[in-house]
C-alpha cells in the first residue's frame, strides 16, 4: 500500500493547459476628448466638461454622477495620510456645524492605492442622518506629483439627506454598486496636465 501511494505521488496526472489571459491594463485618457469606455456593472466613463477635469458616470444612457479631479499645491512636507486626517477633519467640523444634531460621520482608514501609476492612498466617509438614513458618500484617491497633490473623487448625496444634489449626482447606492470598478480607473488613468485649482 505505501509503495501504490509512492508511485501515485511520482506519476501525478498532467495538469491541463491554462486558458487563463491577463487583461491588459485600463487605459482611461483623461484628455481625450472622445473618451467612451465600458467599465462593467453598466457603467461608461466619457469626457465631459466642467469647471475642474471631469469625466461623467453614465448608465442606462444617462448621466448619473462624475469623477473629478483637483490639483493642489503641495510640498509642504506633509504626508499624504496627514493631508487625508486634516481633510476629515475639515469636513468632520463642517457637518457639525451645518447638519442636523445627531448626523453620523464616519471615515474609512486610508489605504494603499495606485493613483495615474503612481503611488498614493484611498480614502472615503459617509454621512448618516440620526434616524441612519444614508445622506453622503465619498470614495477619493491622492498622490503627490512635482509638488502638486493631485486628488480624484467621486461624491453621492442623497435628495433628503444633509447636503442637497447638485446636477445629476450619484445616490450612495449608484456609487455603492460603481465602487468595485473605481481602484482599476484610478489606477489606469492618464491624467491632464497639472494645474493648481484650489488651495
């Protein structure tokens, strides 16, 4: 019995040949005017325009949200995990003041992430009403190039929660099932050209 055991593990089968191929990486051109990719789930990323690069979200033929990008002056010496706290910490004091008593901010711990080939960090929060309706959803991306912080986000905000829609927004739902597609977008784009908008 040991030695049929021995010999089956000497004379394993063949294994099969692999059928599996890598996907090429996304490629999302932040500057080509033509842009019309499908990204999965439903979703396609065109070019549209705006007061900062964007490019909309549409599903089912209609525009339901946007991916923005703004440039930042940088070189500071600050860490990108200290630009995020200081963001949630601006926000966290905003929606104290300006949303109603009991509204629930929550921020998700920054994490690792290719940014346009570069490294950089993941970040997002949500915002709950007191009685746990959803109201507010952000999932953004950062990095730091020639002294620029460069920063890709995508908002939600629900039509009876603290902060009104503007435009054709996603719902935390929309963004909810447009997320799982978000990490290779971010990763595969090719930026514009810097250019400082804000702060």
């Amino acid at each position: 019995m040991l030695l049929w055991l021995s010999a089956c593990v000497d004379n394993p089968e063949p294994a099969p040949p692999s059928t599996t191929t890598t996907a090429p990486p996304l490629a999302v051109d932040w500057s080509d005017p033509g842009l019309d990719l499908e990204v999965g789930g439903g979703f396609r990323l065109r070019n549209c325009e705006g007061d900062a690069p964007l490019l909309c979200i549409e599903r089912g033929g209609s525009t339901t949200g946007v991916i923005e990008l703004t440039d930042h002056r940088g070189g500071d010496g600050q860490t990108l995990a200290q630009r995020v706290a200081d963001h949630y910490a601006t926000i966290a004091d905003d929606r104290q003041q300006g949303c109603p008593a009991g509204y629930e901010f929550t921020t998700v711990p920054p994490v690792a992430a290719t940014v346009a080939g570069r490294d950089g960090l993941r970040f997002g929060f949500t915002g709950r009403l007191a009685d746990g309706r959803p109201s507010e959803k952000t999932v953004g991306f950062m990095t730091e190039q020639d002294d620029v912080v460069r920063v890709i986000g995508v908002h939600a905000y629900e039509a009876d929660g603290c902060l009104p829609p503007e435009g054709a927004p996603f719902t935390t739902a929309d963004l909810d099932a447009f997320e799982p597609f978000l990490d290779e977008i971010v990763a595969g784009s090719r930026l514009p050209d810097l250019a400082v908008f804000g702060p």
